[in-house]
C-alpha cells in the first residue's frame, strides 16, 4: 500500500497499533452459541458498507438481545471513531425524555457537550459534524417506532461505514425503521 504523505502513513501505523490494543470492555463467560451469531451480524456489517447500516435484533424478554449487541459493541467499538451504548431506551426515554437522551448520545460521539432544543430535528452544526464520522451506535430495548428517528434523526447523516443497533421485543419498531437486517 503506498501513501500520499507521512501523515497517511502514521495514522494507519497508528490505526494498527491501537487495535491490537484494544481489548473488550467485558468479556463474558460461558455463552453458548453467541459466537455465531456474533459473526451473522458482524457478516451484515461488512456487507453493507459505505451507508449506514441499521440493523435489529428482535424478540421476547430474556432471550440474549442486549447480551448479544453488547457483546457485537464490545467487539467492535475499536473499528469506530466514536461510539454510544443506550441501555434501556424504553425505561430512559419515559425517565428523562427524548431531548434529554439525545442531547447524551450526539454529546458522547462528539466528545463535547451540546444543546439541543427540538426532538424532531438535530442543529446544523451537529449534522454536519456526524456526517464526516464512522460512528456505532446501539440503541437497547427500543420500543416505539418513532424513537430511533426521534433520537438519531435521519440515520442517513452519519458516515460511511456507520452502524446502529437496535434491540427491540416490538418487531413493528424494525419493519417501520425498514432495516437493513434482522
């Protein structure tokens, strides 16, 4: 591979070094069979590169989604120059509200506190800077159709390469949001 100027080359000697550095944030014990469908959402990942992707584990209560997208997350999050994990969306959402949660996520990605006044629409500014970032975002225990959009605004607007996940038992929340897989 041959690169433009030093600066290419020591960002991706820099890109490497901390990869192989990059350790999960938990490693679970003992979980049967999740390896593989680590790998089937891994597989939908990589299939669908350039967009944003949007993928969606469905199913009834305490069958492994959050298991499973925490452990994709702490797998992955290395790959990503910025990442979020919404636990409980449902209990959250009604808790703190919509504006509150998003505010949280976009002031997580971006690395600075931002303000954000409508549930509808996100400021300029914050587009603007999302659009140039590969970003993971996982959205846990969704339960209103309306509440990716609302959170996320047009998932559209991330970076190339970007990936959000969202863990829901309503699986009208995935067919309404038309992800990519589930």
């Amino acid at each position: 591979m041959s690169y433009r100027c030093d600066f290419e080359l020591v960002e991706e000697i820099a890109n490497v070094v901390l990869k192989g550095l990059a350790k999960p944030l938990v490693v679970a014990k003992e979980l049967v069979g999740i390896d593989e469908k680590i790998a089937t959402i891994e597989s939908w990942i990589k299939k669908d590169s350039k967009g944003t992707c949007l993928i969606g584990i469905w199913g009834m209560g305490g069958i492994g989604k959050t298991t499973l997208a925490e452990e994709v997350f702490n797998k992955l999050h290395s790959e990503y120059e910025a990442c979020y994990f919404l636990a409980h969306e449902r209990e959250e959402s009604n808790k703190h509200g919509i504006i509150f949660l998003k505010e949280k996520i976009f002031s997580e990605l971006l690395g600075c506190e931002v303000k954000i006044y409508t549930k509808n629409c996100l400021p300029g500014h914050i587009t603007r800077r999302i659009s140039r970032m590969k970003v993971l975002i996982v959205l846990d225990d969704v339960n209103d159709s309306d509440h990716i959009k609302n959170l996320l605004g047009d998932i559209g607007n991330f970076g190339s390469d970007s990936t959000v996940i969202v863990t829901t038992r309503n699986e009208q929340v995935l067919k309404t949001n038309k992800v990519d897989e589930t």
